[in-house]
C-alpha cells in the first residue's frame, strides 16, 4: 500500500469520526421525555456582553427524571440564563425561584414524537450525505495521485476498495445510532 494512499485513508478515517461526533451531539439536543443536560449543550447566555455557554457559567444538574436544575456560578445571571433558555426554542419554560432555575421536561404528545423522528432522520440523512462527500473526496484524491503516478492502477482500486469499505461502515453505524434514539423518542 502506497503511503500517500494511507495518509488519505487516515484523513478519512478523522473526517467520518468527526461526522459522527457532530451526528452525535446534535442528536444529544433531541428531548426525548426525559431529562438530560446535554438538551442545554447548544444554549449560550449573553454574560456580560459575551456569548458563553451556559455549560460555562452554571451547573446543571437532574433532581428526577423529569426535570432539571440549573444553578448558576454567579447570581447575578440568573435573569440572562433564563432569557437564554427561554430564546433557545427547546421547548420549555424555565422557572425561576431567585436562586435557580428549574426546567420541567414535559411528557411528549405522539405528535411530537413523530416530529422528533423526523427531526432524527434529517441529522442522520445530513451525516450521510456528508460521509459520501467525504468518500468522494477521498476518490478524487486517490485518482489525481494515480495520473501523476504515485498510484498504480492496482493500488488504486485497493484504495477506492478499503474507501468504500470505510462509507459503508460509517453508514451503518449512522443508521444505528439513528435507529436507537427514535426507539428512545418512542418509548413512552
């Protein structure tokens, strides 16, 4: 195997773990009925003038599996947290006891559910469509190396082989991870 050829299999190898890293974490703030921090990754406050996640400047905690609470680092954000969640369009209204908020994650109507499955297919499907970008990359890359002859026509096919081989895997594993947080979103 041609060592150019390994380094296009190892930048494709990084691309699709990043891919499902970012399938993962927008799967993460899907509410799927139960409590869970990771539903406040994707909100950031305005603290003092500055955009910070709320991760950074409150604790999150889940008092039951039903809601969570929120307590911030400093006081005097408490009112910015609660604009920042209220705008972020997850769902839920906070409720604030002038100490912490608490977010009461309500039960999930089937018609939610199903909107939440749909939601589901689209990360998966835009995952998809960026690992075959990927592989076509990684195609292309591999052919241009053939016409300037640093492959052969031999280790080209090996390449374009072990490339699929790597896409149909990373597609698998998308369909499973999408398969198991619509049997969560479900669950009732």
């Amino acid at each position: 195997m041609n060592t150019q050829g390994k380094d296009i299999q190892e930048v494709l190898d990084d691309k699709i773990k990043k891919t499902i890293t970012i399938l993962k974490e927008n799967l993460n703030t899907v509410r799927a009925g139960r409590s869970n921090p990771a539903l406040l990754d994707k909100v950031t406050v305005d603290y003092y003038g500055t955009p910070t996640p709320l991760k950074s400047i409150a604790n999150i905690t889940v008092p039951d599996p039903r809601s969570l609470a929120i307590l911030p680092f400093d006081p005097k954000s408490l009112h910015e947290i609660e604009k920042a969640i209220s705008a972020a369009d997850i769902g839920i209204n906070p409720s604030n006891d002038g100490k912490m908020l608490r977010l009461q994650i309500p039960s999930l109507t089937e018609e939610r559910r199903r909107d939440l499955t749909k939601l589901v297919r689209k990360f998966g499907e835009d995952a998809k469509v960026a690992i075959r970008n990927e592989r076509r990359d990684a195609n292309e890359h591999l052919k241009k190396q053939e016409k300037s002859g640093d492959l052969t026509e031999d280790d080209l096919k090996t390449e374009e082989k072990s490339v699929q081989k790597k896409t149909d895997e990373a597609i698998e594993m998308i369909d499973q991870i999408v398969s198991s947080k619509e049997a969560e979103i479900l669950e009732v």
